[in-house]
C-alpha cells in the first residue's frame, strides 16, 4: 500500500501500461520535458524516451488528428488535451470523426485510443478553463467516457481504458489533483461500465461523480448525524452506464440525488434521472432532485465559484428540506 | 442560490407515492383514507407498510381471530348461517361507458371490478370460515358462475382478480364463460374462489340470494339490468322522473363471520363505484 | 520531371523515363475513374445513388499518378470527392459502386455511403466530409508507420479550399516538426465550392505559396498529366521513405461537372470552362501515348475491357439488397454492437 495523490496516480498509470505493452504512446501540450503542467506526466520521458513521449505544438486538432490515425493503424496512443474546455478548439476530430468512423466504415476502422484533460473547477481559474465536460462528451454515440474520483480508480480505470479497444475520454478533476489516497501496490486494472457504492445508506440515494463524489460522502457523513442515512454511488462511468447498480440503489431507497458539477441543462443526471423514471418508476418515494451548478458560466472569485458549484452544504441542506420538509 | 420550484397543487387522483401505490396493488389494498406522512398528507411506502401491518391485526369482532394457518378442513361446519340484503344500482353511467367500448361490455364485468375493490376496502368479505376462525385472504380468487355446456351451473375462477382492471377481468371473464360453455374446464379452473358473482340477469330475474360454497363467507348476485323509472335529482330538493337501467345485487353472507352493518358497508361501497366511479379511465 | 515555379501556367511533363508499361497502367487507371464517374452520374439521374456525390471528371490524372506510383501497403487519405482516390487503390468498382447506391453488397454495407469510402484493405484509409479535418489523421498513420519502422507513406489530398482552414495549418505545421512521411497533394481546381478560390485565399497559389511558411519547398505541376503526376508522385514518396519528411504538391486541374451533383456549375465562366475542357486529360494522353509507340488497338482494347468492368458492376450493385435493419445497430464499439448500458 502507499499514499498517491491523485496527480502521481496518473503518471503511475500511464506507466503501468506503457510498460506493459509497446504500442502505447503519450502525447500532447508540455507532456515530455516538463512532465504536464499540472505535473501529472512527470517522469515518463525519463523512463520510456522521446520516441513514446512527445510534446506537441498548441495544435488539438493535430494532436487529436494524430491519435485518430495512430490508433487506426495498429497504435494505442494517449493523447492529452491539456484543459477539457479546450476540446471545443478540436471538437471536430472528436465528435466527428473519431467517435462515428468505424460505424460509417462498418467496423473496418478501430480506434482504442484514451484522451485524457483536466476537467472540472475550484481553482479560480475562470470561465474558460473550469468547465465540467462529462455531458459533452456523454451525448456523442461512439465515445466511451470515465471520470475517477480517487487516486486508485484514476489508475484501474485508466488501465481499462487503454486497454479497451474504443475511444475512451478520460476526465480528470483538477481539484482533486493534491487528493491523497491509500493505493495498493502492484498493477490495478478496473472495469468501464461500472459504479461503486462509496458508502451505503438506507434512505436516500445519492449518485456523484467526479470531485462531486467525495463532497456527497461528506455529505452523507453529516447528513447521518440528523438520522438521515444516504447510499452514495460514484457513477465513475457515463458511457458504458451502470444502470444496475444505479436502479438497484435507487429502488432500495426510493429517494434520488444526483449531485452534479455540470451546468444544470443536459447534465449527466439529467439522462440518468430519466432513466430512472422510466425504469423504476414503482419504486420512487418521491421526486428524483438534481443538485448541480446553475446554468451559467463560471465565474472566478474565491466565493463566487465556491457558490455556484455543489459544496458539501447544500447537498446537505437540499436532502435535509427534501426528505423533512 | 437555486430557486426552489412551487409546489403544484396536490393531484386529488393519487395521493400515494408511486412506490405506496406498488405496494397498495400488491397487497390487494385500496388506497387507505387517513392522510400518510409525505407532504401535503401524500401517502408513502412507509405508510403502507405501516398499513398492511395494522390490517392485519384488525378485527372486526372480538370473539374472531386471524388464523394464518387457513381452516382446518376438519372443523368445516356443515351448513352456514346465511343472510340475505339487496341494494338497487342504477347502471347509468356504466351503459353509456360499455357500449363505447371497443366491443361492447356486459354489467358483469363492472360489478366484477367493483367488488375487487370493495373487497380491499372490506377484507372480511373475501375470507373464509373455520369452525372457530375466519381466513382472511389477501388476493381475490373470483369465481364467476355461469351456464355450463351440460347445463347446470359451473363457477370458474379469476385468479388475483385484484391485480387486474377492467379490461383485463372483463377479457378473462369472457374467456373462462366461453371454455365453460364448450365444456373446456379443468378442475383447477374451479377450484379456490374465496368469492363468488352470479350473473342472473340473462335468466330475467330481479333478484337471486346465491347459495353460499362451503366455507365460503359471502357471495354476490346481479339480477336483470332493466330500463326502470328512477328519481334524478335536477337541483336541490327536486326530483324528475327519468328512464335509467337499473339492476339489482344481492348479498348472502354468513353471519358468523361478519355482522350486517359490515355487510352493508361492503354493499354501498360496491354500488358506490359502480354509479359514481369515471369507468372510461379504464377503459 | 515536373519543375518548381512561380509562373501562372503550369508545367506540362515531357517526362523521361516512365516505362510504356507504367504509362499504360496510367492511362487504364484514368479510363477506369473517367467511366466509373460518367456511370455513377448517369445512375444518379435515375435517381438510384443516395444522397449527394462529388465526382472528379477532368481530375483523373492526380489520382492515377499516386495510385499507379503508391506501394499496396501506404496509406491513402482523401476527402468526399474519393470514388476516384478508392478505385486507383485497386478497390473493386463493384462495392463502391453498391455503397453509392445504398445496398448491402456496398463497400461500406451502405452505413457510410459515397461521402466515406473507405477499404482499409487497400489502404483507403477513409474518404472524410469535413473540409481539413484528414489532414491531421493522415498525419497520425505517417507517425504510426514511422513509430513502427515501417517505411510506409501517408498520402492526403484535399481541395484549394480547404488551404484556408485551421486544420491544414496544424497539420502541415505538426508533420514538418515530426518529420513525418506523408505527402500532402492539393488538387487545384479553381473552385472553393462555388466560389472562384483567388477570391477567397490570401495568395497566388493557395498551396504552393503556403509552402514556405511551414519549411516546405513549392511544387506546382500539371494536374492534368498522368505523367507529371507520377512523377511527382515517385519524387515525394521516396523522399518520405528515406526519412526526408513531409511533401506539399500543388496540382492544377479542373472538374468538368459542378462541385456535386445538385450543382451544375454555372458560377463558372463559359470560355474558362472550354479551355480547360479542351485539356481534358483523357484524349491529350490517348495521343501522347499512340505518339510514343502504343497502338490504336491497345487502347481500344482498355477502353473496351473498363466499359465492360463498369457494366458488370453497375449490374452487380443494381442487384444487390437493400440492408437490413439489424444493421442500424452495430459496429459502434469493437465489439460490433451499440451497447451504452446494461
């Protein structure tokens, strides 16, 4: 066992299977000499060289192009994309060519490539390089899409996703980047499609992801002081979706919380909360609430973002007024 | 920093939580009156858990007890003590609803579904009786008696009668009646009504008291549906005379297991629905 | 040997050393996109291709010089206007054909259609509808070969119009600093779209002129040559095989129909289209070739072999099956099915 943050976790990971297996490569902005400007590459130049790791110029659409042709011809390359809101600049590559090629080609293309962005706010870092992307990327058929909460499940599922034989977009939270955490030792291999229940609870059910996964377990904590139990599922996975685990947690309670760092409109609780309507309709006890950031962009200053985004206090105060009101 | 949506006024049709309603179904149970728990007096699933327990623990008079055994078999009386009451139904509102139907419905299946319902609202009616103990059931096995090919008389059953509306009960109905008639029967088609409708009314009569199945607490008959005048209240305090379809159900029932006032009760609820209730919403 | 130049006209081929036997597999690659386009247009009259296409009559020549000078296993990456780049490949006429079409029997199943070619097989590494977006994943297959070792090239035509979008500058720029072997070839035809290029594009020759920016030497040569188009075909691939890096070749041509089939090109001056009509690659090569000792009969004989290769498949893609429906739903994962949940 050992202590990662969650940033070493991803070098960890990236090395993990770098070694394992020759075909996997890792590009992007600063990713080589400077080990990624969030630090989260360091290390990896020195250890497998500048033929497997290679900076890039500030080209997303080149660097996406690259790994588009790469992974169709026998490659398994990461690709980074250094802020996710910057996958606007090279939406195309992604929405339009890597995620419909091998459906228009009739499977005679495939395209196991990850493509891994810092993803998410906390950091006063401005409209434009805090958004939370998971939707985007969630409303796209023919991409794959994983978003880890904790230093092992940055390496287990970043493990899956190279070794999956489809495009997987890997979205980091940058809030959690310092996060430290027990890791085992040894290789770590997880499995996409999969939620894990964080924490269990028999009357309500709280679903998060992401940097909104340990702010609900907090929650939950002191929700439980005022004899309000909660289950909390870490979704983990948008695409392929657990919805097993998810309908189970839900029929059992009967109540549902998605806590949600996205915009309000079409986030991933959105669909998610549809589902359940549909599918376990019988068993609500009440109506499904969605916690998530307003539909605005995101403003900088210290109180203000921390407003806008889902803290640990109004999870609790919005379950507190749902559940008695 | 979100605005909290108003609440919307509470839907009047359903006051149970879409799990309390499950768990109602599923019990046979009609929507209890008492206001539950959830806002507005919503009725949740706790409640109806609640519910079920308490129901179980009524009864309706003190020298009776629940036995979840059933009856012994060997402590079946030889005869029961049967009582007889009757109540008119005026089937107004009912003929217009069953000939707009797809293909046009009898009363029979009607008074079928209503009796489903009052049998949750009435659980004793839908029992049987031991030499010292009443079984309460929780589905409602309901046996239909009709004409048989040879010519008597032959009751198949409608097993969970409660689970189904009246699409479905009046389609089961038909389908038994017609496997009765071509002499289609197994024994197990016959066998575990825990309560008995005879439709009289193609034989002409006014009114039937049905003979009670050993056992057996209560049973119902439907006299004739004829077109009779009837009082019609125009505004208050005044009548007009109006020509409306009207047919009569009897009630015999053991009075060792529940007392007329109980039997009524069940009566009134069945005729109840039977002119009040808005049908084409199951249809 | 097509030379480098500045000039207004483009340089015609007078070309040394093409083998007659290499020149003849030329002038049968452009009958073969010549007929296979006038037959796709014709059954796009009857109104049995699907959609909208985007034929390259008058622009064989480009395709035939690479596919002739291309070895089996480079990469070849072309853009909507690809029937011609995937027949030079050696892809069989009858599945790209069905796949215009719509039917089963199609490249592609008809999941794609005439926008998508593809035939991985061959080396038709994707036919793509977003102006500039192949050029960098053709960039990404010249990586992966140089990665692997494998002397492969990639090679990735596009339009004058797309010289105007970001994608091509990332890619040219992306290619030169990683030395990739690829050749990037713009077929010139004076038309972005609808709009006559020079209106629209900051320089003389929207390719050539870009070159320098990115390090890259201007080459211009005559679309319209089959010679001069191999030639500078056999010049860029090796260049990119021996580890030379990236080629950018500008080739003037014309397309004789409008930019696709709804359109019938009357944004197009009368005289300009005449001219350029007059140069029409097929019969000027027909003669030089009877010129350098080919016979009348030899020819003839192509041409009748092709017609009869375009009957059969017409034939052949006319009588193949509507898809299934079962078909909507595969092939989105690897695993040949859709599934985005359990």
């Amino acid at each position: 066992m050992a202590q990662l943050t969650y940033r070493e976790a991803i070098a960890r990971g990236i090395a993990q299977e770098m070694r394992r297996d020759e075909s996997v490569v890792l590009i992007g902005e600063d990713v080589a000499a400077a080990g990624g400007v969030f630090k989260g590459t360091v290390g990896l130049l020195e250890a497998f060289g500048p033929k497997r790791v290679r900076d890039t110029p500030i080209s997303e659409q080149a660097i996406l192009g690259a790994a588009m042709g790469a992974a169709m011809t026998g490659m398994r390359p990461i690709a980074e994309i250094m802020f996710s809101d910057f996958f606007a600049v090279c939406w195309d590559i992604l929405a339009n060519q890597v995620a419909k090629s091998r459906y228009m080609t009739a499977g005679q293309m495939s395209f196991p490539l990850v493509v891994r962005a810092g993803n998410g706010g906390g950091l006063r870092f401005g409209a434009q390089h805090s958004q939370s992307v998971e939707n985007w990327m969630m409303a796209i058929p023919g991409l794959k899409v994983v978003v880890p909460s904790d230093a092992r499940d940055v390496i287990g599922l970043l493990a899956a996703a190279v070794r999956d034989p489809d495009p997987v977009v890997f979205l980091e939270q940058k809030a959690l980047y310092p996060v430290r955490s027990e890791v085992p030792d040894g290789e770590i291999v997880d499995t996409l499609g999969t939620a894990t229940v964080r924490r269990p609870g028999g009357d309500a059910t709280i679903l998060a992801l992401g940097n909104m996964t340990p702010r609900a377990v907090e929650a939950a904590d002191e929700l439980a002081r005022s004899g309000i139990e909660c289950t909390v599922v870490d979704i983990r996975s948008l695409v392929p979706l657990d919805t097993r685990t998810i309908l189970d947690e839900v029929s059992r309670t009967g109540r549902v919380f998605t806590v949600e760092e996205n915009p309000r409109l079409c986030g991933w609780g959105a669909e998610v909360v549809s589902i359940i309507g549909e599918e376990v309709f019988w068993d609500l006890d009440g109506p499904p609430v969605r916690i998530t950031t307003p539909h605005i962009p995101l403003p900088a200053a210290d109180a203000l973002e921390d407003a806008a985004i889902p803290s640990a206090e109004r999870i609790v105060s919005t379950i507190e007024k749902t559940m008695n009101p | 920093m979100i605005v909290a949506a108003e609440s919307r006024r509470l839907n009047t049709r359903h006051r149970a939580s879409p799990r309390a309603r499950r768990l109602l179904r599923e019990a046979g149970l009609a929507e209890p009156d008492a206001p539950g728990s959830g806002p507005e007096g919503r009725i949740l699933g706790a409640d109806v858990e609640s519910f079920i327990a308490s129901a179980a623990q009524n009864a309706t008079a003190s020298d009776r007890r629940n036995d979840p055994a059933g009856p012994d078999p060997a402590d079946r009386p030889a005869a029961g003590v049967a009582v007889f009451m009757a109540v008119e139904v005026d089937f107004f509102r009912i003929d217009r609803v069953r000939q707009s139907a797809a293909a046009p419905l009898g009363c029979l299946p009607f008074v079928a579904r209503a009796v489903v319902d009052g049998l949750a609202a009435f659980p004793y009616v839908n029992a049987q009786v031991g030499e010292q103990t009443v079984h309460v059931t929780s589905p409602v096995h309901l046996g239909v008696t009709v004409d048989s090919a040879a010519g008597g008389l032959v009751t198949p059953v409608v097993r969970e009668a409660n689970s189904l509306r009246l699409a479905s009960l009046a389609q089961r109905i038909a389908t038994l009646t017609d496997r009765a008639q071509a002499d289609d029967l197994e024994p197990a088609d016959v066998e575990g009504a825990t309560f008995t409708v005879s439709d009289c009314g193609p034989h002409g009569t006014m009114l039937t008291a049905p003979v009670l199945g050993s056992a057996q607490v209560a049973a119902l008959g439907l006299g004739a549906v004829r077109a009779k005048p009837v009082a019609v209240v125009r505004e208050p305090g005044e009548y007009v005379v109006a020509v409306h379809p009207v047919g009569t159900l009897g009630l015999s029932f053991d009075q060792r297991a529940i007392d007329t006032g109980y039997a009524a009760g069940f009566l009134d609820r069945v005729r109840g629905a039977l002119e009040a209730r808005d049908w084409s919403t199951e249809l | 040997m097509a030379a480098r130049t500045r000039d207004d006209a483009p340089v015609s081929a007078g070309v040394v050393d093409v083998p007659l036997r290499t020149r003849l597999a030329l002038y049968r690659c452009c009958v073969e996109l010549r007929l296979f386009e006038q037959r796709a247009y014709r059954m796009f009259m009857e109104g049995l291709v699907k959609g909208t296409s985007h034929l390259s009559i008058g622009q064989e020549a480009i395709a035939a010089g690479f596919g002739v000078a291309m070895r089996p296993d480079d990469y070849t990456f072309a853009t909507y206007r690809g029937h011609a780049h995937t027949l030079a490949r050696g892809v069989p006429m009858t599945p790209v054909l069905a796949e215009l079409l719509g039917r089963e029997n199609g490249l592609m199943k008809g999941k794609g259609g005439s926008m998508h070619l593809t035939s991985v097989e061959h080396g038709v590494m994707g036919s793509y509808a977003i102006i500039g977006a192949h050029l960098p994943i053709a960039n990404g297959a010249a990586w992966s070969a140089q990665y692997r070792g494998t002397d492969q090239v990639a090679v990735c035509f596009f339009g004058d119009g797309t010289t105007n979008i970001g994608a091509f500058h990332e890619a040219l720029n992306f290619a030169v600093i990683w030395r990739l072997p690829i050749v990037f070839v713009c077929e010139n035809n004076l038309y972005m779209e609808y709009t006559p290029i020079h209106h629209v594009t900051a320089v003389e020759h929207p390719a050539a002129d870009r070159a320098g920016a990115y390090g890259l030497d201007p080459l211009i040569v005559d679309g319209n040559d089959p010679d001069a188009m191999y030639a500078a075909a056999s010049l860029t691939l090796a260049r990119a095989r021996a580890g030379e890096g990236p080629s950018l070749i500008e080739a003037k041509t014309y397309r004789h129909g409008g930019h696709s089939r709804a359109d019938p090109g009357k944004y197009r001056p009368d005289d300009e289209v005449q001219n350029w009509l007059a140069r029409d690659p097929l019969p000027m090569y027909r003669d030089r070739l009877l010129d350098i000792g080919a016979t009348a009969a030899e020819l003839d004989g192509i041409d009748t072999e092709v017609e009869a290769l375009v009957n059969r498949a017409a034939e052949e893609a006319r009588a193949g099956a509507e898809p299934g429906a079962d078909l909507v739903m595969t092939d989105v994962w690897a695993d040949g099915g859709s599934a985005w949940r359990n």
